[in-house]
C-alpha cells in the first residue's frame, strides 16, 4: 500500500503542506480532502511543497486543478514550491508547470 503525508502549516492568511510519498489512486480521498478541509475552514491560500513527491498520477492533477480553482474563486492564491522531478514531468506534460509553480 502506498502511503502519503501531509503537513501542515497555517501561513498568513493561508496554509502550507509539506506533501511526501504518492498521490494515486489509492489515496486521492485523503489528498483531496486535505485540501477541501482548508478551504472549508476559510483558508483561501495554499502552498504545496511537492519536494518530496515520488509518485503523481493524473488523479493528482484533477484535485490540484479542483483547488486552484477554488483558491482562485475565494480571490486567495494557490501554488507549488520546490517540485520533484515527478511533479515537474507531470505538471509539464499538462501544461501547468508554468501557471502553478512559484
């Protein structure tokens, strides 16, 4: 079974995740109410830090899309710092690497 971690972080007026291990299939419910639950609790910012990503499938992709968007509507900002390799092929091969990474 893979695993992945999430920590957080309350900064600013948003919050910061450290993301380690694999965003599949396997725990996309977990990745992705990480997320949502921040936004819910009035968080309209969110950094990932993605360093120590070792696997990122589309799945990963569609909730990070869900979020930036949302980030987006809330007028907060949504962004990722310090991309794995993975992430970086991912992020290019969608096009997103440009518009998210910071």
């Amino acid at each position: 079974m893979s695993e992945l971690t999430m920590e957080r972080t309350e900064i600013n007026e948003g919050v910061k995740f450290n993301v380690a291990g694999r965003i599949t299939t396997v725990n996309e419910k977990y990745f992705e109410k990480k997320l949502s639950d921040a936004l819910e609790e009035g968080f309209t910012s969110i950094l990932l830090n993605m360093k120590d990503v070792t696997i990122m499938t589309s799945i990963g992709i569609r909730i990070i899309l869900k979020t930036y968007k949302s980030c987006m509507e809330a007028g907060g900002k949504f962004q990722i710092e310090e991309p794995s390799e993975v992430v970086k092929n991912v992020l290019g091969l969608s096009a997103l690497q440009q518009m998210m990474v910071g």
